[in-house]
C-alpha cells in the first residue's frame, strides 16, 4: 500500500496499452475540488498508507475526502469533507480512517506535477506521470498550481448521502450492484448462486491493481480457454483458483480469465473505500437499474455544488468572505 | 491483415458517444463518454458494422529484431528446449523463421501481442513467474511470442533479450508496435 499523486485518470491510451490509473475513488476526488472550486482535472494525494503527515509550504486551501478519519492542522482537529485553510509550516496529520480505506487530500489549485499523456496520474506499473513516476516518499516536496484561500465549507460524505444495504446483510458488509458480463453464462447454475448469494470478503493480496475476494468457488460449466479482451476496472474476473478479482484502476487493460459480472461504475467508490478483511456482497442489477444509480451520484453532486454555492454566498454577504486562518 | 475497419465505427458519424475503440486479439472494446441507453442497440449496429464496413489492409511498419539468444536475459531457453523436445539451435532456428503480426497492443504500455509463432514452439507458462524480468526480454508464452514492454512479474519463457524499447511516454507515439506491424527476430548473439 503506498500513497501517489492522482487525478481523475488517463483517458485515450489504452489502445497502447496504458490503464486509467487516477484515483480509486472518483467521487472523493470529485467532492475534494468541488470544495475547492477547483477544475475537475486538478491532481490530489490519494492516502493509503496511515500516519500521513504533510507540512504546507505556503498558505493554501485544502480538503481532506475519502472516509472518515481523525485529522489535525498544527495539532488542532479538523473535520474531513471540508474545506478549510492552512497557513505556511502548517502540518497536516491524517491518521487511519475509522471508516473507509482511502483518503484524498486536495489543494485549491491542484498539485502541479506534469501533464504525461494527458493526466497527471501516477502510472505505477509504467513508472511515468505522478511525482517522477513512483510512489511517495517521506521528504518528497510537491509543487502547488496557484494556491488561494478558500470559505470554509462541507458536504454530506456520499457515504451517508448514498447509502446503500442489502436484504439480509449486516451494517457493515458492502453491496456492489453488478451486472452480468460476457461469460456470465459459462458459469455452472450453482456457482452463479453462490455468487450473489454470499458475503466475499476482501482478501490482503488487495490492492490499486485490484481486489482478490475469498468465501466461495466459482466453477465453469466446462474450462474455457479465452483470447486476451479489453478491460476496464469494475470486471469481475474468476481465474482458475475460482476465487473472483475484481479489476481496479491499475489493472491491466487487457486480460484473459474469464468475466462474470461487473460492478457499475456508480459503485465503484464504495469498493474503493472497502476495507482488507471486510464483507462485500455482489447484487446483480440491470443496465438500466446502473444507469439510475449512475444518475443518483449525478443528483448527489448537483446538490452538494448547489449548498456550497449558497453558503459562499451567504457567507460574502455577512462580510464575512476572509475564512480561514491567516498567516 | 485484413480486418473490418471498425476503427471508423468510432471515428466515424455512426455514434457520437464512442470514446475510445480498443482491438482486442479477436474482438474489440468500445469506451463510451456517457452509458448508452440501450446497450442491445449498439449490438446490433456493431454488428452491422463489422458486415458492412469496408475491409482495412493494414500496411504496417516492418521491424527486424536483433536478439541476444540464451544467456542470463533468455535462461529459460533450455527448459523450451526440453519442453519442444528441440536443441536449443533448433528453437532458435524455428523462432527466427516466421514473419511476426503485431495483432494487438495491450495488457501493459506498449506490449504488443504477436501472431506467428511456430505452433511446435509452445511452451506453457511457468508455474512460478520470474520476479524481475527485465523489458526487452523475448519471451514465449503458451502458443504465443512477445517481447516484454516492462520490467516487473513476468510468467512467460525467455529466450532472449533486445535492446529495443517498446514503450517511452516521452516519445511520439509512445508504444514502439501498432496493430499491423511486422516483426522478423535474427540472432545477434547466441550464448547456450
């Protein structure tokens, strides 16, 4: 696990075969400029490996998004979906989310690492994009766009806005509503019950490649020998072991196991924000049931710009508009 | 190679929403901008498509590939030799042989999935990959040739090594192969 530079991905190269990368999750992101006023393209730090400490260079505005975490500035707590300031020798300290997996840390202005084909995303496996191609490391300084001061706003995390259970489920198991995929019918009758009907928990050997699910075995009617297809994150793939990956934004664009079922691409931030060694329980749903979820998150985002729009205005309107600490 | 050319699918006026057109090894991805309504609609115009579109002769760039044979870069040549039942002079023989087609470029930056290889030289890939292989690495794996893009986990045999980089996200355009290209290996070097 290790934290990179992201955006919102790397768009129109997979044909050379290079994935998406970019955030895990989108929606995070999403929210994160969002209370920033920042364009949607602007990179952020996606946080996977707890504590995570950062010193602020210059004064800026910045939002913590993701899951819910205890995070403080210059030792003083702070609430995560937030946007709020920092002064110059600031540091922020982000400990493990109490719910979540990832945390997304934002800066008005954006993170100016260069453009590589098109996004600064950090393409891990190809060494390229990102802070000089890798992962993070303790000392690293990352260059800031144009950073601004920001109103202090926030929204209702998408956890509790989007709620999402399950019929027989307990609190914490996630449900990912998936349709079925190109294979899906290759699959033995009993095998494609077992794959709705129980919890697949998120094994350690889960990562930004994807995630390995353990609990039950899927087998074929009879062994298909597949020609390499494309892939996008969401496949639900079940390699000969019978135990489903499910593709995530590092993955490969193409593969070769067999598909039974993709997560609609609505869902894919609760996957991201599942924990190792949590309960995912997979509901098959329609391409039009997709869309309508797709269209929730869109209703979601709408609202949220709309209540941050109104509260700047209101806060101008109190004089209040110099928010935040100054330096 | 022959091939509908459903490429123009995407570029062409048949959809609007068609992001971007990914050929697979023997099918083909479509990336939408906005999901369809109706995805049994672009079924059945993609299938019209692959009827009725105009067949597309690929004239491709040709590659000639020097390869280091054998040695540490190519070490699993002599478990090829056992698997095939050949010397190893013969696997490289029959490896040299063939006019390659880069059928598909995918998987990781810049691999390029090779048609051609002779069907005696299949091997199954290893139980346990190497950690480390480096890119450049000529590798068989299964009934299929490639060269490796990256360095990094790598189930595949090698043979060999070319000095040749396949992918450079500084270059214009960055992956070395495309659809169409082909590939003939000639030995530089051959260290048993």
């Amino acid at each position: 696990m290790l934290n990179s530079v992201q955006d919102a991905g790397r768009l129109g190269y997979r044909h050379l075969g290079v994935s998406t990368s970019g955030v895990m999750d989108r929606l995070a992101l999403q929210c994160g400029n969002m209370l920033l006023n920042n364009p949607a393209e602007a990179a952020c730090i996606e946080i996977q490996t707890f504590p995570f400490s950062v010193r602020f260079g210059s004064q800026t505005g910045f939002s913590v998004t993701g899951g819910h975490a205890s995070i403080t500035l210059d030792g003083k707590p702070v609430l995560p979906w937030f946007a709020l300031c920092a002064c110059q020798g600031d540091v922020l300290r982000i400990e493990r989310p109490v719910a979540g997996a990832r945390m997304y840390l934002c800066i008005a202005g954006g993170l100016d690492v260069p453009v590589v084909l098109a996004s600064r995303s950090t393409q891990l496996r190809g060494g390229f994009g990102g802070w000089q191609g890798r992962p993070l490391q303790k000392g690293d300084e990352l260059p800031l766009c144009n950073p601004y001061c920001v109103d202090e706003v926030g929204l209702v995390p998408p956890a509790q806005a989007l709620a999402l259970k399950a019929e027989g489920t307990d609190e914490k198991t996630v449900v990912l509503r998936v349709i079925p995929a190109t294979d899906y019918m290759l699959f033995a009758g009993d095998s494609l019950k077992e794959f709705g009907a129980i919890g697949w928990q998120i094994t350690a050997q889960s990562d930004r490649v994807g995630y390995r699910l353990k609990g039950g075995t899927l087998r074929m009617r009879e062994p298909v020998e597949l020609r390499s297809y494309g892939v996008v994150p969401g496949i639900i793939q079940v390699p000969p072991s019978g135990e489903p990956i499910i593709q995530m934004a590092d993955a490969n664009t193409a593969g070769g196991y067999p598909r039974i079922a993709t997560v609609i691409e609505a869902d894919l931030w609760r996957l991201a924000q599942a924990r190792i060694g949590s309960f995912v329980r997979l509901q098959l749903c329609t391409h039009a049931q997709g869309l309508a979820a797709a269209e929730n998150v869109q209703e979601y985002l709408k609202n949220a710009r709309k209540n941050i729009e109104l509260y700047r205005k209101s806060f101008s309107r109190r004089g209040a508009g110099q928010a935040g600490k100054q330096a | 190679m022959p091939a509908a050319d459903m490429g123009a699918y995407g570029r062409g006026s048949m959809r609007a929403d068609v992001a971007e057109v990914m050929p697979g090894v023997t099918n083909l991805m479509l990336i939408f901008s906005t999901p369809p309504e109706c995805p049994d609609e672009v079924a059945a115009d993609l299938r019209r498509a692959w009827d009725h579109l105009p067949e597309k002769h690929i004239k491709g760039r040709q590659f000639d590939i020097g390869v280091r044979y054998g040695g540490e870069l190519g070490h699993d040549l002599a478990s090829v030799a056992l698997h095939t039942g050949l010397s190893p002079h013969e696997v490289i023989a029959l490896h040299q042989a063939p006019v390659y087609t880069v059928c598909a470029v995918g998987s990781v930056p810049g691999f390029g999935y090779l048609h051609g290889l002779d069907p005696r030289l299949a091997t199954p890939r290893k139980t346990t990959p190497s950690l480390k292989m480096l890119a450049g690495t000529v590798t068989i794996g299964g009934p299929q040739a490639g060269i490796s893009a990256l360095t990094g986990p790598n189930g595949w045999n090698s043979i060999g090594f070319t000095d040749l980089v396949m992918f450079d996200p500084t270059r214009q355009p960055p992956a070395l192969f495309a659809v169409g290209d082909t590939l003939r290996f000639h030995a530089e070097s051959i260290e048993l």
